[in-house]
C-alpha cells in the first residue's frame, strides 16, 4: 500500500480501465459516473471462496441499489479475461454467473495503489469499499481482510445515511439510523430534543 492516505472528502481518483459487462469487454471511466453515486468494491481474486459470495450479493441487490441512483463497479487485479470465464462458470461451481454491474480489470494494480488497498506482498486488493457521492467525492471507506466478506445491508444502510445527510444539510444520522428514524440537529440545545426523545 502507499504511504499516502487517500481519506473521506477527498475526491474520488479516477481511473480508466476494461471491465466485462453484459459478457462484453468495455472501456469504463469513473468519472462517466458523475451525478450518480458509486459503490466501488475491491475484492482479491476471481475463482476463490470468499469473494464469489461477496460479488453475488451485490449483483442480486443490484436494483434496490439502482433505486437510489446509485453504480456499483466491481475491481480485482485479475484479467477481463479471468473475469469473463468466471462469469461464464454457474454459480454452483463456483462462478459468479451473469452480473448486473461491471467486473474491472485492474491487470497493473493501479486502481488498488491509487485508492491504497494494495497488500504489495501477496500483490492483490484487500476489501476495500469506497461510497463515492454524485460530485465524484469519497463520502466511506472500509478495508477488510481477506479472511472476511462485507455487509450489502450495511453498505445501503450508509448509502441511505450519506444520501439523507446530503439532502437534509442540518441534520446528522446517529448510529444504527435506517430511513424514518429520528436524526438530529446538530447543535448542542436543539440536539437534546433528539437525546429526550429516544431515552
């Protein structure tokens, strides 16, 4: 990984790369994305364990996404050509099969350096997940480990909190805040409205 943080409110870099999308190879660009949102995930490799059910998941909640104006784009540093063979493969064997978002190839990782989830040692991405807002800024970053998959509830969760957030710019979302729960106001009186309604 690179010494320099890329971190939350900072813009998004962006990238030019081929993904496999709908079994064809296409150029894609993150800034054509510009006034959508973007959940870019990063995940290892294709033809391993964990990653097939962490790729599946989202493909399979692709439209409650899509719902939210909201691009998922999924990075690994194989080969569109690996990607496309494991889409080919049925699910049951361990392929991921026929995707609604686009699989990119980060064949020279420089996608992972650039958004700094790199492991330079076993010379693949980390699980990183960037939420990336319609002007093309970082809004959430997590990195997992390799040995553990993502949340899709969660990352709608946050898509859902960064979304309210920016559509209501004097309130703020406490923890766990899922659509039609309270949020606050922050500041330190009219907070306590908040604080005496939930206790």
């Amino acid at each position: 990984m690179t010494d320099e943080c890329l971190r939350v409110g900072q813009e998004a870099p962006d990238f030019t790369a081929t993904a496999v999308v709908d079994q064809e190879f296409e150029t894609i660009k993150l800034s054509d994305y510009r006034g959508k949102y973007v959940v870019l995930f990063f995940y290892p490799l294709d033809f391993t364990f964990v990653c097939p059910t962490e790729v599946t998941a989202f493909s399979d909640r692709y439209k409650e996404f899509e719902s939210m104006s909201t691009e998922i784009l999924g990075v690994s540093v194989d080969s569109e050509f690996s990607h496309l063979a494991w889409i080919q493969t049925d699910r049951k064997s361990g392929g991921v099969g026929d995707l609604n978002y686009p699989l990119i190839s980060d064949i020279k990782k420089e996608i992972s350096a650039a958004y700094n989830v790199l492991d330079p040692e076993a010379g693949i991405a980390l699980r990183g997940l960037f939420i990336i807002d319609k002007e093309g800024m970082i809004q959430h970053a997590t990195i997992n480990n390799l040995a553990f998959g993502r949340n899709v509830d969660e990352t709608l969760r946050t898509l859902q909190a960064i979304q309210y957030v920016q559509a209501h710019p004097d309130e703020v979302c406490p923890a766990g805040w899922k659509p039609g729960d309270k949020t606050m106001n922050p500041d330190p009186i009219k907070s306590k409205e908040f604080f005496a309604a939930v206790q």
